[in-house]
C-alpha cells in the first residue's frame, strides 16, 4: 500500500487540477498576428454562436441573420458581454482604405499621425457620422506589448439604438484594429473603461510585418463635396502621399462642359481645393489619382451635389430607421441657424423648436408601445423652400423586451393582502419565491399547488395555484422564482369551499 500511496495521491491532483474551470480565453489572429486574452466573466458572441444570443443582439438592433452581415462587413471577431448585459467589448480588424495608407501607425510621421487622430473628432468628411459615430476625445497611447492605439470617447446612434462607450484603434500590420467598449441603457463608469483596458493590456503582436511594395499609400479626402448646398462654394482635401497627382472632374448632370482641376501632392502630404459651383443644378464630381508618371493609382466618384440657393440644408445625424430598437428613439441633426423645426409621430408626439446658432435640433421620442410609428419632419426658414422628411418605423417587442416590461410592472402584495383584494389584482403582473407542493393535470392544462411560506417544520403556508398550458419542469420541494399574471381565484370544493389566489405562469428568472 505505501507504494501505491504517491501514485493514488498524484492521480487525485491531477484530478482536482483538471476540475478547475478556465480563468480566461485566449484568441490567436494570424491574419494580423496577434494574440489577445479574455476573462471567463464574460459570456462570448462569435461567428459561430450568433444564434443562440438573439437577446444581446436585440440590443443592438440586430437579429442572427443581420449580425453576420454586419460583422463580416466591419471584420468583427468577437463580442464579449458583461453578466448584467448592459457592456459589450468588441473587437474587430478589417483591411480597409486607413490601413492600406497607413499600414503601421507606428512606422509613419507624427503629421500622418495627427491626421489619423484629428479625423476622428473633426470628422469634415462626415466619415463617422455616416457610421453614427461622435467621437468627443481621441489621444495617442503607448502601451507596453501593442505600441500606439488612439485612446476614444464617444457617442453613438445606429440601427435606431443609442448608446455611449470607449474605444481603442490602431493600424498595424495592414489592419484597422478597433477594441470598443460598448455601455447601452446607462451612462459607461470608469469601470468599463478599465475593462477595455484589461483586455488591451493582453494584446500582443507575434511579427510585425513590412509594407508590401503592393501597398501603395491611398489618398483619404478629409473634406468631400456636400450633397447639398445653397451657395455653390465648398472645400475638398486630403492626404497622400508626396509627387502623387490628384485630379477632380466636375460635370452637370443636364450638360454643360466639365471642369477640371488638378494638383501634385507636396511635401506635406496634405493638398486642397476651393471649390464653386457656377449655376445651381445637380452635380457629379469623380476623382482620379495618379503617381507622378501619370500611372493611375487610383479613382472613384463622390455622390451627387444638389446646388439650389433657396434649398435648406438639413443633415440628420442617422438615417431614420425602418425598425425601432428599445423604448426610445432620438432624432437629431444640424440645419441653418433660426430654423423652426417640427417633429409630429401621428398623434403619440408633436414638438416644435427653433435651432439656435448652431443649427442643432434634437427630439427624444416614447416608443416603449408596440406599433407603427409616421414620422413627420418640417424645417421653416424665411426666404429657404420648406423642406418635409417623412419616414414609416415599427416597434416590435421581443420576447426580452416583454419580460423587462412585466419585470417593471410586477407587484408582490402581502398574501393577506392579496386574498383581501383579489378582484382587484385581477390582470395584474406579480412576482414571487413558491415552494413546490404538487402539480396535477387537468386535461390540455397543469395546475401546481405551491406555497408562498414554509415553516420550520416544513409545513407550507400561504397556498396559491398556478396554472400552465405546458408540463412544468419543477418538481414537489423545489423552490421556484416566478413571474404570474393574477387571474382570480381557484376554488377547491370540500366540506366548505376554499378560494386560493390563482395565477397564469409567464416565466421564471
């Protein structure tokens, strides 16, 4: 027996060694070779498992069938959801246009730098905002293992959903690489912030890789045409690369001949062009660029630039949306200064503003109801044609949304209370702990006994019924956290008959 001691002793280490759950998980991308760890804390949503977390992906206005759409277009790798699910830290990495200028953030000049940092929160190109972002601070910070990554702040409106949080960006290795703190129904703490930072902190780049001689640095215009003006005159610039040669045309869409313009990108990298349109109508602008052998590198168009003086410019912050996500919805923008703007939801809202010399406006909208939602929008300004954006949304409740609803309502009166009143707690939503008697079937229908107290003895006080329309799954002794929809009284025929508190089953927590 002593010789077997050691071997049984080691054989119930390696036992309880292999009991021990995971601390973390960790995530290896060759595609930017990286590697990064993510506590265990956390419940994780990747490409693979979008199906079974439809709840967290409501909050983002998103199903299972647009989420995978979504992340392939962003380069989404993974999301990691707090416990409370009111946090989601997101990672994505993409090969998109900054990533084939920049390359390595931390291999180009702090000029090229600062330009990177500076768009996020100048934004002149509306780049962000298209995307609903509005980024109010971007920092440069160095980390141990990651080099440079812009330390983010911001707010944003997509899918109809609101929401604020952190993020952290860097390019490297050919890749925008984006780790987002997303915080929705509160305002973000400084603890989510650490969290972001945590997870950051675990980064690290196995090889940085060289510019390939195939990635040829790309023009990013800073400022693009507007798609409205009222004064024909507007600004295009950017960045490149230096020698590089960008040309504009500019063509009328009911004819007329096109004007050219044409500059070499100096030493800077930073050219501009001042732009005025010289009759009202609409507009096309394409761009070319090209190396200084006249080789193009590049080329594309710009959309279409409605020039009318009378026309009032109106820019909504996000696009209306179709389907409305959470109990409230936020329309906002910019138009001229002194505009009377009017935002009527037939009949459920109506609210009149005039904007101030920002020519902001904003309109905080109840959609907690299910239903359509008309939206009419109407900007006023003397000497400007009167402008309408009409837009049709639908709230749908989901089943997580339903279930947050009867939670807020849910009432718990006293049992004494409760038998007093019960006509009138008819309808009602209540909440309580019941221990499990017994569960018989009557027909299509099962009714369990069960009792709001249970004495030292292990007697039960305080009977109640509850009704299903399927087989329950507790069993007699089991304590059970439910919520009821009260529905009257169940009586039980004896000698003298007895009326218990009788309740429809919702759900349970």
């Amino acid at each position: 027996m002593r010789k077997l001691f050691p071997m049984l002793l080691f054989t119930l280490l390696l036992a309880l060694l292999m009991a021990v759950p995971a601390l973390a998980a960790d995530f290896t991308y060759d595609d930017f070779s990286a590697t990064l760890t993510v506590p265990d804390s956390y419940t994780m949503l990747t490409t693979s498992n979008l199906a079974d977390h439809e709840d967290l992906l409501a909050k983002q206005g998103l199903t299972a069938e647009t989420a995978q759409a979504d992340w392939a277009a962003r380069g989404v790798r993974f999301q990691a959801w707090n416990a409370a699910g009111d946090m989601c830290i997101e990672l994505s990495a993409v090969q998109d246009d900054f990533a084939m200028q920049y390359w390595d953030v931390n291999e180009v000049t702090s000029d090229e730098r600062a330009t990177y940092r500076l768009g996020h929160t100048s934004d002149k190109n509306g780049y962000y905002r298209n995307l609903g972002y509005d980024y109010t601070s971007a920092q440069w910070k160095n980390g141990k293992n990651y080099a440079r990554f812009l330390v983010l702040e911001y707010t944003r409106s997509h899918n109809g959903v609101s929401y604020a949080g952190y993020g952290r960006k860097s390019i490297r290795n050919g890749y925008s690489i984006y780790l987002e703190c997303q915080v929705y129904g509160r305002s973000p703490k400084k603890a989510d912030n650490n969290a972001l930072q945590a997870i950051l902190d675990t980064l690290k780049f196995n090889e940085i890789f060289p510019r390939p001689s195939s990635a040829v640095q790309r023009v990013t215009f800073d400022e693009v045409p507007p798609t409205e003006t009222n004064s024909g005159k507007f600004t295009v610039s950017g960045t490149g690369t230096s020698g590089q040669y960008v040309i504009l045309c500019l063509m009328r869409l009911s004819g007329g001949e096109p004007i050219n313009y044409e500059t070499q990108i100096p030493k800077n990298g930073k050219f501009s062009f001042t732009i005025q349109l010289p009759q009202e109508g609409v507009w096309l602008m394409t761009y070319t660029i090209t190396d200084a052998g006249k080789e193009v590198l590049q080329e594309d168009k710009f959309s279409l630039t409605t020039y009318k003086k009378t026309l009032l410019i109106v820019n909504l912050d996000a696009d209306l949306p179709e389907a409305i996500v959470g109990d409230t919805l936020t329309i906002s923008g910019t138009t001229m200064r002194q505009t009377q703007v009017q935002c009527i939801i037939d009949g459920r809202y109506q609210k009149t503003i005039t904007t101030n010399n920002s020519g902001k406006f904003s309109f905080k909208i109840d959609t907690s109801a299910e239903g359509t939602y008309d939206i009419v929008l109407t900007f006023q300004k003397k000497g400007y044609t009167t402008r309408r954006i009409t837009s049709t949304a639908t709230r749908a409740l989901t089943e997580a949304d339903k279930q947050e609803d009867i939670r807020a309502q849910a009432d718990k009166p006293a049992y004494s209370t409760l038998t007093r009143l019960l006509d009138g707690y008819e309808g009602r939503y209540m909440v309580y702990t019941l221990f499990i008697d017994r569960v018989d079937q009557v027909g299509d229908e099962w009714y369990t006994f069960a009792a709001m107290r249970k004495t030292n003895s292990g007697g039960l006080r305080d009977e109640v019924v509850v009704r299903t329309t399927t087989q329950p799954t507790w069993q007699p002794a089991d304590q059970v956290r439910m919520y009821l929809q009260c529905t009257g009284g169940y009586e039980i025929q004896g000698d003298a008959t007895t009326k218990l508190p009788c309740f429809d089953y919702l759900f349970t927590d």
